[in-house]
C-alpha cells in the first residue's frame, strides 16, 4: 500500500529543537515533489515547506524560514523536517504529502508538535 | 489570515446540492489549478479534485469542482450525511512561492 508514516512529534520547550520524519512505502520519495503542512488543532491547513526531487531545491513559508529545514535521505526513502527556535505558535499537526503535478494525492496520519514551558 | 478566502460553514440537507466557493487572486487562483481537499474528524486531509475539475479514482461524481478568474468552487450534489467534513481549496501562490490553502469550510449535512 502506497503510505506515508510521519513520527518525531513531542513536547517540546519554547527555543527548543525538533525533527520530525516522514517514511514513505511502496513507492520512491526521491521520484516526488514533498511537502510539508501543518494544523493548528480545531484551525486550517497551512504550507510549511517543499523539497524538490534532487533535494536541490527547496522553499519555506516566510513563518517558519531561517528556522525549519527540509531535507531528504534516500537510502532510508525518508524525509524530515528540522524544526529549531520553536515557538508557541509553532503547535501543530505536522502532515507530510506526496505532491504530483501540484495536488497532494497522498498524506501521512500527521504527528503532533506541542511547544509549551 | 488564510491565502484563499472561503465561508467558514455551509450546509444543507440529505440529497440536495451544496456549492463552496473559494476566493483568491491574480497571484495564485487567477494563474494556477485548484485543488480540493476533504477532511473527515480525525484524519489527514484527502485529495478531492485537482486540476480545477478532475477527480482522483475512488472519489463519486457527486464531486465537482470548476474555476472562473480568480475564484473557483466545490459542488457537491446528492449530499449523503458522510460528507460532513471540513474542505480546504488550495492553489499555488506565485508571490508567496508557496502553496496557499482556504480557511477551511465546515459542511453539515441537517
């Protein structure tokens, strides 16, 4: 089955670090386009990051760049998302995402991201 | 603040049909496709429609989604109760360089 499993999330101080992963199964990461997308709990959806197939290329929201940073290991099929200064608002579920020709056509199950003293 | 603009509730009665409009600009809608997504209490987000009208095997043609300028909207006709869900429009944004989402409708079926 063509999945994505997210996991990393925690509770974490305010200037804290984190970095969360995203496996993918039955299909090669390094093929797609990935995304990350987070949600505040009860709030929208909101873009947070891409990564280009090559891992040459990638690109931020203005609300999380200089401080999240997205990369990918091939030989894990894997990808992650570094997450350093971590703010209050920062609370989310993290959602990685498939992207192809521009959709999302898969999601992981998200994990959660608490940033709290 | 959300990229794209929707109504924060819709609703509407088993077997009727329900419109969702999204509102963007000439920098994301006006000049790139539009996707929809559904999401059901609890789970991850689930494509809908991409490419303004097209629909991903498995999702009814009770979906249909269409774009004009720099709007675009989801119908959803023959509503069953388990479409109540939230659903999100999407379109890239050439400004921000970054995918820009809707605030999300809540759709309750009465």
């Amino acid at each position: 089955e063509v999945q994505l499993v997210e996991s990393g999330g925690n509770l974490v101080q305010p200037g804290g670090s984190l970095r969360l992963s995203c496996a993918a199964s039955s299909f090669i990461l390094k093929n797609y386009w990935m995304h990350w997308v987070r949600q505040t709990p009860g709030k929208g959806l909101v873009w947070v990051s891409r990564i280009n197939p090559g891992g040459s290329i990638t690109n931020y929201a203005d609300s999380v760049k200089g401080r999240f940073s997205i990369s990918r290991d091939y030989a894990r099929n894997t990808m992650f998302l570094q997450m350093n200064s971590l703010r209050a608002e920062d609370t989310a579920i993290y959602y990685c995402a498939r992207d192809v020709g521009g959709e999302h056509d898969i999601w992981g199950q998200g994990t959660m991201v608490t940033v709290s003293s | 603040q959300s990229v794209l603009t929707q109504p924060p509730s819709a609703s509407g009665t088993p077997g009727q049909t329900v419109t969702i409009s999204c509102s963007g600009s000439s920098s994301n809608i006006g000049p790139n496709t539009v996707y929809w997504y559904q999401q059901l209490p609890g789970t991850a987000p689930r494509l809908l429609i991409y490419k303004n009208n097209q629909r991903p095997s498995g999702v009814p043609d009770r979906f249909s989604g269409s774009k004009s300028g720099t709007s675009a909207s989801l119908a959803i006709s023959g509503l069953r109760s388990d479409d109540e869900a939230d659903y999100y429009c999407a379109s890239w944004d050439d400004s921000l360089y970054g995918v820009g989402f809707g605030g999300g409708t809540k759709l309750t079926v009465l």
